[in-house]
C-alpha cells in the first residue's frame, strides 16, 4: 500500500458527483457540504477539464448548506431541510439532487428522512451518498448514476424493443465525454436503436426517467459505472452489455457487433453497417495516405491514461493507426483483479504488437519508469545507435516534462487536460478516430 | 496572548469580527459601519462558496523546493489542477524555467476515517522526504481529519527529527470558517512558527545597506504587477524583498532583515505583519491598496513618510499622474458615463471600483466577498467619487443575489474574480476578470493596462450578448422580482 497519491488525476467522489450531475438536463445539485466543495471543483474543471467548467447550475451557482461547526455539533439536517426549501423557491430546476460530502457523512445526518419529506411533497429530488472518503471521481459518477436507477427512474413493465441506454463515460473527468457520447450515440441511431446517453444535450430528463423501458445498457468502460449496471440489472431486470471505450474502426466494428448480437440484431444488416462506417472511415482518411506515408509519420509511442483511455488509444495505435506502443501506463486506483483484467485488453491484440504495462497512479514515478525504459532500449554500436525514436507521449498535461525528457511530441487527452479547450471534441467511434489522428500529426507538424 | 504560540491561528469571524451576509445602499452601510453586517450572520438560502484551502494552496504551491501534502479525501487539492498553471507561469516569470507544483494527497478512505489517518500521515511524510527531497513537506489539513482528531501537529513535531525536510502543518479545515481570507493566516502561521523564531538579535547584525522593504503577495498579483510595484519602490531609493510567494525556503528569514513590510492588501496580511512588529521590531505599513491611481499616490505616500522622503515623493506621484493622465486621454470619452458593476474580495473590489470612477465610469453596484474593519476608509473614499444610494453585497460569492442585482441595474460592464464573471456574462453584460495573475492591475502601468483591456472589451461585447439570447440562468422569473437581499438573516435594530 502507498501512503499518499501524486497529483491525483481525479478528484474525490463529490467532485465526480458534482461533475456529472451538472451535466443532467435542467438538473439542480445540492451539496451538503462545507463551503469549499464547489470551487474546489470549479477549479479543478477550470484547469483540468479543457476549459469547460459548471453547466447550467454548476460552479459556485449551486446550492449549498455551507456547513460549519455549529452542525458539526449539533447536525446539520435541519440546515439541509431550510436549504432545500427555499432552494425550491429561487432555482429553477426539473430535477434537484442532494450530494453529501466528507463531514455530513462522518457526522451521519439523515439526508433519506429530508428527501422523503420533500418527495411526499410531490417534490422532483433525490440524492446521493457521496462522502468524499467513498473513492475518486469515478466512484462519484458511479454512485450518481445508481441513485438515478434507485430513486428516479420507475421499474418499467415491459422493455422497449431497440430502446438502449449508454454510459461509461464520466461527464468531465473524461474531457471528451460530450464528443464521446454523442459519437457513440449517433453510431447506435444509425442502427436503429432508440439511445439514451443521460448526459448530451440531446438527452431530456423524460427520456432518463423511461430508462427502465431499455432492453440494454450498455457501459463503454472496464470500470466506471459498472456499479450503476449491476444494479440496474438487479433492480430493474436490464441486462447490460460492457465494452472498452471503443476508438477507431477495429474496436467500433466489434463494439457495434456486439450491440447486435446482445440485441439480437439481424446479422446481415450489423455487417453492412460496419462495412458502411469502415468504408467511409476510409475514405475521409485517402487524402492523407501521401503525406502521411510521405512525412513518415509513424512513431514509438507512451500511452498515459486512465482505464478508458489507456485501452482504446493503445488498440487504436495498434491495430488501425500501425503505431508503436511501447508502454501503457494506467492512472487509475485499481484493484489486483481490475489489473489483470486491463492488462489483459492491453496484451492480447490480433496483430500481436505487445507493449509492456505499469500501473502508477504518481507523476513522478511513471516519469522515471518510463525514462528508464527508454534508456533501457538504446542500442548502439559504435557511431550508430537505435533509440526508441521518433516518439510520441499521449497522456495528461501532467505527462508534458516526460515527454521533453525523452524527445517526444505530446497531446493531452486523459485527465488533466489543462493546455487545449474542448467544446464537442470527441475521441469514440469511427469519426472520433479521425478526430484524433488530426490532433496527433496536427502536434508532429506544428513547426512546418 | 501570541497567536504563533497556538497551533492554529484564530478565526478570522472571531479575531476581526469579519461578516459575510450584508446588503443595502452604499451610504447606509459606510456611514454605520457596517452594522447590518452582523458577526456570524448568514443566509436562510446559501450557494456555495470557497474555502480557506484554495487560496492557501496558491500560496504553498509556489514555494520553492517544497511540495504540499494534503491530508484529507482524495479531492480535497484537486484544484491544484487549475492552480498549476499560475506556478508554471510564476515559475517562468521569475526563473526562466517552467516547472509543476508538486501536490500530494493522503487520499484518506472509509477505512481511514474510522479508524485514524495518522498512521499514513506519518508513512507519507517519511516517503516523500525520501523520494522528493523537498526543503519543505506543507501538510495540510482538511475536514475529514479535523473532524476525526487527527493530529497534525503531534504526528510533524513527533517525526521532526527523522525528517530532512522542515515540516509545515498548516490548518484548512473548510468547516471551520467561511471567511476563506483565513487562508492567508493560516500559511503565514505555519511559516511564521517555523522560519520565524529566531530571536530578533540574530537578525539585526544582517541588516540589509539598502533599506529595503518587505513588499507581501499572497499570489493576489502576479510577476507582472509586482515589477511595476520594484519600479516604483525602486525610484525612492527601496531594495523589494517580494514575500512569501515564490520564495525560497532558504530566504524566508530575510522578512526579519528589512525596514518595513508593506502590504497591498490589509485583507490579507495583517497577522502576519503584527507579528513581524512585536517580535522584529519591523514597523509596516497595510492602510492602501496599490490599485487605482489616487490610491497608488497613498501607498506610495505611506511608504515614503515612513523614511522622511515626502517631498521627492510628491515630485515623483506628480510626475507619474501626469504622464498617466495624457496616456489615458484616449480612452476616457469612451467611457464616459458607462456603468460599472464590481465584485471581488472587499480591498480589491473597493480600490477597482474607485479606480474604474477615475477612469470616467460611472459605478453601480459593489459587492465584496466579506466586510472587516479595515475597509471602513475605502468605502468613505468610494462615496466620494460616486452616488451614495448604489447597492452593496456583503457575499461570499452567492451569485444569486448578483443575477438579481444584474438584472435591476442593467450595467454596461461587470468586473468579477474568477469564477465569478459567468452570471454577468450570461446576463449579456461585457464582463472584465478582477483578477487574474497573466495580467496587470497594479500601480500606475495597472491602471493604464486595465484601461486598456477595458477598452478593447467594451468594443465588442458580443459573445456574452448572444450567451444571454440562449442561456438563461438557473433561476426562477419570480426570484427576479424579490427584494434580492430577501434570504439575508436581518438584525433585530438597524
């Protein structure tokens, strides 16, 4: 066990919380916390999120009890019931969501009994047990997206045929979510599904509140949100489906295949959708086979990310881009089973290319490990010597020194994204793939 | 009683009687002090707000050869993510070289919190001074240890003597105040108790032949406003020793060697500065804030007065004004009778606002963070140049209030701290960042350079108009039309 993290590159439970209930439709968070929570979070959005911070009521818009010692002494459910009422009174909202934080948790207010009071009220709120102890961000997103199947999504009668849910995907933690999501939804409607992603600007509260009716979820992750899924199934009998982020065509054919089989979707219609989406993948890249081949442009790579990332850009480089990953460093806290489990997407690719995997959550040791890799690979022989380059270091802006230290070009795509402003960009799916390849040589070619 | 002697400094709520929940008409609330601004007064309806910890991180995260370990969930300190691109600029600023802060958490758990976090404090503490090699380890505490009892101090005091590092525990329980200025108090207090205590005896032998002066930056400037702060100091004949930002672990003692500390801020350094008085017989001067043109004179006046040198002061203010006034000709017609509507911490937010009537607007409305005695003077002084009948907000952030107001007044512009522009912004109002360490408010240069940002936005304002067309703000119509200081608990007797 390690005694601390460096440079976490997630924030606590709240923080993830907080993230993805500001990204609900019309959704109003309060927090049941001290004063800092929000900002603290505004902050982090500020600098790690590619400039986007808050939404419609995100930031230091939200509402807040703003505990103090008097609660601590005393509890601090009756400030809470005070906050809720006249929240209802000032913000305008179709969904008002109670977060808890650190000390409401350690002092154990009764956050259910002012909930189900203002519930019989015929009062739109529900709320989340989000003590910032629980985990980091990706717990919070978890937890979030398990209080909406608990408390407001109804269990449905019978499912909807082609009605599916996605997720896996946290709402700022992944700066690309809105890209991500609206990419892999626009790849389920173009199979004809019905798709509720939750977290677009497409989605509506009513569509979230028919979830129940799904025939799927979907989780487009090894580890985020696989709690919501578990539950869901248990609670609303919906079978869920999990998937690696999938990035590029190789990892967007099965993921869509995949969709078909679970749904039972008839085989000849999935195949010509991905024959149709590879196809024309293929055909936007043509006009760079010249100056791509041309300006040789394939590199040695270090792939830096959290457990979605990590996957689906090494299997991007890989297996469609003919890059070279040499190392893939997972960010992320995780457990033994959760290691082997994600070193296993890593290893086992059809073309065989097989990076070596670490897990280090500090910015500091991966700095040195993957510096001592490098050295490690530097053959030489008299005037001739075959180092590890031209290179390249995808990961966080937090990886921008190790990638001077060895040479490399750099682009931030895991969290935190602090040097590029991110609006729609999106990294999933075929388009999303062609997204990233202008990014990358957009990086190589800067100088030209 | 010497606050240093305790393991953490007071509350600010109990040492200056500071208040965050106030509203009314300027006039009201200078000519009585504020009365309505009752001690501990709050809100029946609160948006969140910031803690102490933010800004102390600002400051911690700056030092030198240090890393701050924060002991806590794993969240608390993320907003380093956003705080990291203010050191990698001060860091190139000053030395040329860009270089990360380097923060660490304890990422305390469910586990921990039941049972105690102390033991990890302590494996952390022995880790990092192994594998970091810092001259300080800042280890900070955040509400779940303080509610839990974890000792901080007891577990650095107890590991001293196996550390290299000098070990700062520094107190940013966020439950504990909702003054966040405390921050301030809180690091001074930690370096103060640390690199401080050598008897002033030791110090005098070391005075510096230059008399040079302690100039304070809690990081509320950034390297650009303080070169402009050394030019000015410097045609007096003053050596700058700029604290505590920045600094080098090694130089901290310095602080006990200089002529007089000066404040820009009295919001921020007053603890410090009176501990500095009884203990190194250094006197200090914390009255003016450097912002503004009139202001920047008294500052510079302060300083000067101190040392006897008045006459060439005035000749130097005289010469300063002048060649400001010529400069500024260009931009005044422009703003001419323009509305301007302020926010930011009380100081800051006061000076500007006086600084933006010199300038020709007309100000409507102010709204600082939090009241304190100390501002007193800058609320008569903003009577002076502008109508007495115009709101003031005592709020620590709340921008609900502000919508309300923004709503009522109509401003042409909106000048807020960061992350406070967005409700101006939506309300389609031209908005200015109050603050912001790229770029440059202070002294004579500020004044020019914020006229002129000022003039490059008002041309424009477009992008915050069509925001207000298609992004309307979180709140009800019916808000709109309330009294928006309806949700502030009211005294008994105004």
């Amino acid at each position: 066990m390690s005694y601390y993290i460096e440079r976490p590159r997630y924030s606590c439970a709240l923080g993830g919380a907080m993230a993805t209930v500001q990204a609900l439709p019309r959704t109003i968070p309060i927090l049941h916390a001290p004063p800092g929570c929000a900002s603290n979070t505004a902050w982090t959005q500020a600098g790690g999120c590619g400039l986007q911070v808050g939404g419609y009521c995100g930031g230091l818009s939200m509402p807040g009890s703003n505990v103090q010692e008097r609660e601590v002494v005393f509890g601090g459910a009756e400030r809470l019931e005070e906050e809720v009422r006249n929240c209802l009174d000032i913000m305008d909202g179709d969904l008002y969501f109670i977060l808890t934080s650190c000390v409401t948790e350690i002092i154990g207010d009764d956050v259910r009994a002012v909930v189900n009071q203002f519930q019989a009220n015929g009062v739109s709120v529900i709320s989340a047990e989000t003590g910032g102890f629980k985990g980091n961000s990706y717990t919070g997103y978890d937890l979030v997206l398990s209080s909406i199947w608990d408390q407001f999504v109804p269990v449905a009668g019978q499912p909807v045929k082609g009605k599916v849910n996605l997720w896996g995907i946290p709402p700022f933690y992944d700066v690309f979510w809105r890209g991500n999501l609206a990419g892999l939804r626009q790849l389920l409607l173009s199979q004809g599904l019905e798709v509720n992603t939750f977290f677009t600007v497409d989605d509506s509260l009513e569509a979230i509140r028919q979830a129940g009716q799904a025939e799927l979820n979907i989780v487009v992750s090894d580890v985020y949100g696989l709690g919501a899924a578990q539950y869901a199934w248990e609670k609303h009998g919906i079978p869920y489906l999990t998937s690696p982020l999938p990035v590029g065509p190789s990892a967007s054919s099965e993921f869509i295949a995949a969709v078909g089989t679970a749904l039972k979707l008839e085989k000849t219609t999935v195949d010509a959708a991905i024959n149709n989406a590879c196809r024309r993948y293929y055909q936007l890249l043509d006009p760079m086979t010249d100056c791509f081949n041309d300006l040789d442009l394939q590199r040695y790579t270090v792939i830096i990310g959290d457990a979605n990332y990590a996957v689906a850009i090494n299997r991007f480089f890989i297996e469609d881009l003919g890059w070279l990953p040499q190392l893939v460093v997972f960010t992320d806290i995780v457990n033994p089973e959760q290691q082997t489990q994600l070193a296993a997407k890593v290893a086992r690719l059809p073309s065989g290319v097989q990076p070596k995997t670490i897990f280090s959550t500090d910015t500091n040791d991966i700095r040195r490990q993957v510096k001592e890799y490098w050295h490690s690979r530097q053959s030489s022989c008299g005037k001739y010597s075959n180092p590890l380059s031209p290179s390249f270091v995808i990961g966080s802006a937090l990886d921008r020194e190790l990638a001077k230290d060895i040479g490399a070009a750099h682009l931030s795509v895991s969290f935190p994204v602090a040097n590029r402003a991110v609006i729609e960009r999106g990294y999933a799916g075929f388009n999303g793939a062609l997204r990233l390849i202008e990014d990358l040589i957009s990086v190589i070619i800067i100088g030209r | 009683m010497n606050y240093f002697d305790q393991k953490e400094p007071p509350r600010r709520e109990a040492r200056l009687g500071a208040c965050i929940a106030c509203g009314g008409t300027l006039n009201k609330l200078a000519k009585r002090k504020m009365t309505c601004c009752l001690p501990d007064g709050e809100r029946s309806f609160t948006q969140n707000s910031i803690c102490l910890l933010l800004p102390a991180l600002g400051m911690m995260n700056s030092i030198t050869n240090s890393v701050v370990l924060m002991h806590g969930a794993i969240g608390c300190g993320s907003s380093s993510h956003g705080g990291n691109a203010a050191v990698r600029s001060g860091n190139t600023h000053r030395w040329g070289v860009v270089k990360d802060a380097t923060w660490l958490s304890t990422a305390l758990s469910e586990h921990d919190v039941i049972g105690g976090g102390e033991e990890k404090l302590d494996g952390a503490i022995r880790e990092i001074d192994e594998r970091y090699s810092p001259q300080i380890i800042f280890v900070v505490s955040s509400c779940a240890p303080g509610i839990i009892g974890d000792d901080i101090d007891g577990v650095a005091q107890q590991l001293q003597p196996d550390i290299k590092a000098r070990i700062l525990p520094v107190h940013c329980e966020g439950f504990k105040t909702k003054i966040w200025a405390s921050a301030y108090d809180a690091v001074y207090h930690a370096i103060g108790r640390t690199f401080l205590q050598e008897p002033s005896e030791a110090n005098q032998v070391n005075r510096l032949e230059k008399p040079t002066i302690n100039l304070m930056n809690v990081s509320s400037m950034g390297r650009v406003d303080e070169v402009e702060l050394e030019r000015l100091l410097d045609a007096l004949g003053f050596g700058v020793n700029i604290f505590p930002i920045f600094t080098q672990p090694d130089k901290m003692a310095a602080i006990t060697r200089a002529q007089l500390s000066v404040s820009t801020c009295p919001t921020h350094d007053d603890y410090l500065l009176q501990y500095l008085k009884e203990k190194y017989a250094i006197p200090y001067v914390l009255r003016h804030m450097p912002i503004g043109i009139e202001n920047t004179g008294l500052w510079l006046r302060d300083v000067a007065k101190h040392f006897g040198l008045e006459q060439q002061t005035e000749q130097f203010i005289a010469a300063e004004e002048q060649e400001l006034k010529v400069a500024l000709a260009e931009f005044k017609p422009f703003f001419a009778g323009k509305k301007a509507f302020v926010s930011a911490g009380e100081f800051r937010a006061l000076s500007t606002a006086i600084l933006l009537a010199e300038l020709g607007f007309e100000v409507v409305a102010v709204r600082s963070f939090h009241h304190d005695e100390f501002a007193d003077s800058e609320y008569e002084k903003l009577m002076k140049v502008t109508a007495e009948e115009i709101p003031v907000n005592i709020a620590n952030c709340q921008p609900f209030e502000e919508a309300n107001l923004l709503r009522r007044i109509k401003p042409d512009l909106f000048l807020g701290h960061m992350n406070g522009n967005a409700t101006a912004a939506k309300s389609g109002v031209a908005t200015h960042v109050i603050y912001n360490v790229g770029l440059q408010y202070v002294g004579y240069k500020g004044a020019y350079e914020l006229a002129r940002r000022l003039y490059r936005q008002l041309q424009n304002p477009q992008f915050n108009r069509q925001l207000s067309r298609w992004l309307p703000l979180p709140y009800r119509s019916s808000w709109y039309e309330a009294d928006p200081f309806t949700y502030i608990w009211k005294p008994e007797v105004e």
